[in-house]
C-alpha cells in the first residue's frame, strides 16, 4: 500500500463529506469513489471515524495555509484580520466553483457532525478551535497595544466573538450560496472586537 492511495481516499472522503455529510458517506461509497478495496481502506483507517479524523486534519492543513498567510504579514493586526476574512471567503468561492455550491466552513460542518461525539474527533476539533482562535486573540491583543482600538477589550472575550460569528456567517453564506456574504462580514467582525463587553 502507498501513501497515495492513503492521499487518495482522504480526497475523495473530503469531497464526499463536503457534497453531502460524514453521516451520509458509507465506507462502500467512499472505497468504490476512490477506487479501492475495502481492505485497502482498513489498512490505513481502522474505521470510517478515523476517516473523518484525516479529513478533519487535511481541512484543517488547507485552513491553516491561509490563517499563515493573512496574519503573517507585516500589516497591522486589524489589517491582518481584514486579510482573513477575505482569503476565507476566496477559498469558499473556489470551493463554490468546484462543487456549484458554498460547502460552508470545512472545520465547522464537521465540527457540527463530530464535536458531539465522545472521543478522538471532539478533542482534536477542540484543539483546532483554539488554535484558530488564538490567531485572532493575538492579533487584537497587539492591536490593544497599539492603541488601535479602545482599552478595555479582553483580547480573548474579541476573538471568540469574532470566530462565532465567522461560523454563523458562514453558515448563512452556505444556506443561501453566497460567498460574498462573509466578504461584506469584515466590518461586523471588526465592531465585534472593537467593541469593549461589561
């Protein structure tokens, strides 16, 4: 067995889970989509959770290129954010135009379908989470430094808001098919963290 056919049945398990849900693909869906024995299957995953484990961390790989991307330039940290949103919403509509439909958020939908779950997938959706928003806590905790919004924001308190409401707009945004959706969010994000909570 190689890497490729591991790489392969990841693909076609993500393209699967994001055209419908991980509730609705079957092993034998996915084996005869990739092209594979079912042993072959089980000799990389032991199970069809494992599966959604790997594509959790191949979303999460793909998500992770553009939060790199955005808030590791030199701009300013509110700036940074800005870039976010917009790399976010340019890789919802390359997804739109690959499957004609907004697929929604690629950690979020299987966040829904996994997160309620006991075991290895809730831990690592959780880990995911935080670590995506630390990106943002960091950025507003340096945009606090720099006087760039008011005193009195928790850095922390800014980014979870900001982040929940990335996933509802983006919910909406894959209810109604429209990427553009969390384009025009970018200034809701901003009075959500700009914005001090008593």
């Amino acid at each position: 067995m190689t890497d490729d056919t591991r790489t392969r049945l990841v693909q076609t398990a993500r393209a699967l889970i994001h055209g419908s849900s991980f509730a609705d693909v079957g092993i034998g869906d996915l084996c005869r989509e990739a092209g594979v024995h079912r042993g072959s299957l089980y000799h990389f995953f032991p199970s069809k959770e494992a599966v959604g484990l790997a594509v959790i961390d191949a979303n999460w790989e793909l998500l992770k290129a553009v939060l790199d991307e955005s808030f590791g330039s030199e701009a300013p940290p509110l700036e940074r954010i800005d870039a976010f949103v917009g790399g976010f919403a340019g890789m919802l509509t390359a997804a739109r135009d690959q499957m004609r439909a907004v697929p929604g958020c690629p950690i979020g939908n299987l966040a829904l379908e996994l997160a309620g779950r006991p075991g290895e997938a809730r831990r690592r959706i959780t880990e995911i989470l935080t670590a995506w928003q630390r990106y943002f806590r960091d950025a507003v905790a340096e945009a606090s430094l720099r006087g760039d919004i008011p005193a009195g924001v928790d850095p922390d308190a800014a980014a979870l808001r900001a982040l929940a409401f990335l996933q509802g707009i983006t919910l909406m945004a894959k209810a109604y098919d429209r990427p553009t959706l969390v384009t025009e969010a970018r200034t809701a994000i901003r009075t959500l963290i700009e914005t001090p909570v008593p």
